[in-house]
C-alpha cells in the first residue's frame, strides 16, 4: 500500500508539475494577431481622419483668403480707375471725371471719335507701312464717312499723300480695306491707274492710286480706351 501509494503521490505530481508551465505560459502570452490588426486598423483610420481635416481646413482657409484678395482686389481697381479719370480725363469732353465715356489713347496717339490715330514721321512702302501698323497693335486707316476724310486732312493738313488701308486685291479686283470691308465708292472716288498693284493714298478730300511699292507717309488706327 504504501508504495503504491508513494506510487500514486509522485504520478500526481508530474502531473502537477506539467501542467503548471502551460499555465504560467497562457497568462503571460502576448495578444494575438487579430487584435493587432484591430489596433492598426483603428489607428490607421484616425490618421486619415486628421489628415482630411487638415486639406479641408487648408482648402477653406485658402478660398476665404482668395476671396478677401479679390475683394481688396476690387477696391483697388476702382481707386485706380478714378485717380485714372481724375489726372487723364477732360471734363470739357468727357463729363465729369468720375462719369462715363472717357476715352483714352497711347502717349503720341490723336483721339477722335473713339478712335486713336496716329502718324508716321517718315517714308515706306505700303506693305511695310501695314506691317508696322500690326506691330502697334492697329490697322492702317480706313475712313468711314466724310467727317473721318475731314479729320484726317486736319492731322496731315492736306499737304502730301498718306498711305490708307486701302487696296486692289488679288482675289476680287476690287478696291478693299484692310478689315475686308469694300469701299463705298459712291462716297469716295479712287483717282488714278488701277492695277493689281495699286495702293490707296490719301491727299487733302481726295483718295488717289499709286503704286504699292512708292514710298510715303502713313496712319495706323485703333480703338481708344474707355475709362
């Protein structure tokens, strides 16, 4: 008996003594990959939700700043425009400078009827005369009535022949202006030789042909600006 009982005590021991490591292990066991993946999941969505509130904060931030500019933007704008009227407007011509119908030209340009005019000091070919026309950001003349002939003879003072936007076109035969439209030829009348190398000058009330490759004088045209 007794062995079998010492037997006994010492298999209940081993036993004892194997499944105490097993449980000393479960206790101190580190958590388990599915709770990890709940953590950086979690953590992952917070650092999305503070990086979204910081565009949308920058966004709103930018469009309030965007909008106050163009506000002081405007501010400006018509402070300008009226120190603009004050110091280049006539009120004789145009009304009061803070009106409207202020119509404004480029330093050496002549002002009349909306338009600005201005004249060459010196000699050229027809086409080189165009061409330095584009390059000021204009057209060579082109007269439309008979108070546009008057004011032109007015700035040349009728004295010699000025090179117009007028031409014979190839592709017409026809007497044309520089912006396509015909000459009205019940108003003004070519003096002179037509050719398909004929060129419109202009003396005193009078619109002469020459030859495209003369050399004279020339007026560029453009619109004035309105203040």
């Amino acid at each position: 008996m007794e062995d079998d009982d010492g037997y006994a005590i010492m298999t209940r021991t081993k036993r004892i003594n194997s499944t105490q490591p097993s449980q000393h292990r479960s206790q101190g066991s580190p958590p388990s990959l599915d709770s990890y993946k709940v953590a950086v999941g979690i953590l992952g969505a917070v650092c999305v939700l503070l990086v979204l509130a910081v565009i949308a904060q920058s966004v709103w931030g930018f469009q309030a700043g965007q909008a106050s500019c163009s506000a002081q933007f405007d501010v400006w704008q018509a402070a300008f425009v009226s120190r603009l009227k004050q110091s280049l407007c006539d009120p004789a011509r145009n009304g009061p400078a803070g009106g409207t119908g202020c119509k404004l030209c480029p330093k050496d340009w002549q002002t009349h009827n909306g338009k600005c005019y201005w004249d060459s000091k010196r000699s050229q070919m027809w086409n080189e005369s165009q061409k330095d026309c584009e390059l000021r950001n204009s057209q060579m003349l082109v007269i439309r009535d008979q108070e546009d002939m008057d004011f032109i003879n007015m700035i040349t003072e009728g004295t010699s022949h000025v090179w117009i936007g007028l031409n014979i076109t190839s592709h017409t035969g026809n007497w044309t202006w520089v912006d396509g439209s015909p000459l009205n030829q019940t108003l003004f009348r070519v003096s002179g030789p037509v050719a398909s190398n004929s060129c419109g000058v202009v003396k005193g009330n009078r619109i002469n042909s020459e030859t495209c490759s003369a050399e004279f004088k020339w007026i560029c045209q453009k619109d004035a600006v309105v203040v």
